[in-house]
C-alpha cells in the first residue's frame, strides 16, 4: 500500500519521489508488479478503464537506457489516449521521453503460460503504428527494474495512427520507423529491435501475466516495445514516426504556460 502511494503523491504533486529501491532496496520484482496492479486497481475503482498493456523494455537500446536485462509490462487506461495529430498539455506529464513501436489490436484473447508467436499472430485483428510516451513519477529517472514495473512500467500516453493492417500484409520483423523530433531524425528502428519480432514480445507478455492469472482479452491494444531509444521531450516539441508499409503517427507537446 505504502508504495502505492507513495508514486500516486508524485501524480497527485506533480513532482518526481525517491525510487522504491532507495526506500526498500530488498523491494524484489514481484512485489514491484503486486505494487502496479494495486495501482491500477484503485485507479479502475476510480472510474478508469484498462484498455490494453504495453511491453516495456524490449530493444536492447531501452534496456542499455535504464540499465536493465528484461523485459516488464504495464497497464493501459483509457485516460492515456491522445488522438493521432493531438497536442498533449504539458500538466499531463512529468519527465515525458517518446518511442515509436507497433500496436496490435486483438480480436481473440490470449491466455498463458504457452503462448508462441504463432498464437499471437493468429489472434491479432490489425497492427497500427503507435507513439509511446512514457514517463516517470520516480525523479530524474533514476529506475532500477523495480522501480519502473512498480510505476506501471512508466507508463504516460500513447497515440495510435497510420492505417490498419492485416498480419499478412507485412513482415513485422521487417518493418522499418524512423523518429522525427521537430522534422530532424532522431533515430530509426526496425521490427526485429523488439526480442526479434513484435509478435515475440506479445507471446512474452501473456505468459509472464498468466503468473498473476490475467489474460490479454480480445479488443485489447497492445504496444509491442520501442524499435529504437527513447527521445527526450520538452514543450512544444513535435514528434512524428513513419513505418514502412504502416504510415505515419504524430503528436506535438503544447508550449509550457
């Protein structure tokens, strides 16, 4: 409970706390992700409703970032949609770092702990490029692995745009991004950053969930993993990805007041 509250104080504050390990450093994963679904519980009782998961952590650019060697997951509400071409108000944000990474729409659930790559491609409706913001209520970043799956995997916003496609009307492990911050190149990436293939990491997260019993449900969105680092935000930065065969997605940060 006490950790719980101590990152809703930093929502609720707006203002970066002291990481959980500093305040228990024998705090071990799987009390990270009892801390995130109480979270989340409070938040659905709340009102909120959870609308999908994202995979954190999974191109090895993000994990040599935050100095990690797994992946982790966290919940999506629907409080954290921001429409394709929106602008986010600087209130609704900390510390905001953006990624580009592909989203799976479910059409059938998904329930671990044997679930292959095979079985997430088939129960896949369509794909849509997406735009990550992840954020930190823990200050400056300074996470170890417990830290942010306590903090819902560092979860902020996420945008979805491009145009729908089937997953047999591309190689996903081949699709290629580049992110543009303010029209400039800031990196670029490519489908098999995520364990090799965005469906790998989809497999990974439902059976790591099946170990707290829950189950990816159909109509589920899923952010796969960033194909490429994370990129610093400030106000009234414009950032845009375009995918190869998926299109474009685009957010611009509004000016601070």
């Amino acid at each position: 409970m006490k950790f719980s509250e101590h990152l809703a104080r930093a929502e609720i504050e707006r203002r970066g706390v002291l990481p959980l390990t500093e305040v228990d450093p024998n705090l071990t994963v799987e009390e990270a992700y009892q801390v995130q679904l109480l979270t989340i519980q409070k938040k659905v009782e709340a009102g909120q409703r959870v609308v999908g998961k994202k995979i954190g952590l999974t191109s090895l650019a993000m994990q040599r970032l935050l100095g990690v060697d797994q992946p982790d997951y966290g919940h999506l509400l629907d409080g954290m949609v921001v429409e394709n071409g929106g602008e986010i108000s600087w209130d609704r944000v900390l510390q905001p770092k953006v990624e580009a990474e592909i989203a799976f729409i479910l059409k059938k659930e998904l329930e671990g702990p044997q679930v292959t790559a095979m079985d997430v491609l088939q129960a896949t409706d369509y794909v849509l490029p997406a735009l990550e913001i992840v954020d930190s209520r823990v200050a400056d970043w300074k996470i170890k692995l417990q830290d942010t799956i306590a903090d819902n995997a560092s979860s902020g916003l996420y945008v979805l745009g491009g145009k729908p496609l089937s997953i047999d009307q591309l190689d996903l492990a081949q699709v290629g991004m580049v992110l543009y911050k303010n029209g400039e190149i800031m990196n670029t990436g490519v489908g098999a950053a995520a364990l090799g293939h965005p469906a790998v990491c989809v497999a990974w997260l439902a059976n790591r969930m099946a170990e707290f019993g829950l189950i990816l449900k159909a109509g589920e969105v899923i952010l796969s993993g960033a194909l490429s680092a994370a990129v610093n935000a400030e106000p009234g930065d414009h950032f845009q990805a375009r995918f190869a065969h998926l299109g474009e997605v685009n957010v611009r940060f509004a000016s601070a007041r």
